[in-house]
C-alpha cells in the first residue's frame, strides 16, 4: 500500500506566522508616526498576512509539502514503513523507514 498527501509546510507556516507578527508589531509601531493612507495599507497588508497565517489549512496554495509512504512487508512478518516529505517552496524535507516485527521468528 503507498499514499501521497500535500499538507501544508510546517516551516512555511512558522515564517507565514513570524511575518504576520512582525507585520502587526509594524502597524503598532506606525499608530500616529506615519500618515493615515500609508497607516492604512499597512494594517491591510498586516490583516492579509495574519489571513494567510490562519488559514493556510483552507488554501490549496499552501499545500507545498509533498508526503509520500508505504506501508507493506506483512508476508515477511516485518511490517515496514517508509516515509518521505518535502517542501517544494522552501525545499524542508525528511525520510525515513522503520521496520518493526510482528512475529517473535521474523526478528532472528
């Protein structure tokens, strides 16, 4: 058995999240300094990025991360599973394969 998810990148979204907060501390730090058009398109790009931010799940776009794995080896009575992930915007990735005995023979 094999499968292929597309979820979204755990370190795309940290930095979605760090650039919406960096972003909304701008917007705080501008309140009164900066004039009220320039004040304004600041906190309408702080609101598109903390959009962005939450609701990455709901947006195919943000689905960069490929995971794909296998599951099989029950005939040999060794379960295997092989995993692999990665990110085609921040190029995040991982793999790995575990083996794991069912029956007390297949382990010698």
């Amino acid at each position: 058995m094999s499968a292929d998810n597309w979820a979204v990148c755990p370190k795309c979204q940290h930095d979605r999240e760090k650039k919406a907060l960096d972003m909304e501390e701008a917007v705080v730090e501008a309140y009164g300094k900066v004039p009220v058009g320039e004040f304004d398109a600041l906190r309408a790009a702080a609101d598109q990025a903390r959009a962005e931010a939450d609701n990455a799940e709901d947006h195919n776009e943000f689905r960069t991360f490929r995971e794909d794995y296998e599951i099989y080896g029950a005939e040999g009575g060794e379960i295997l599973v092989t995993y692999s992930g990665g990110c085609s915007n921040c190029r995040t990735s991982t793999k790995f394969t575990y083996a794991h005995p069912f029956w007390p023979e297949a382990a010698r």
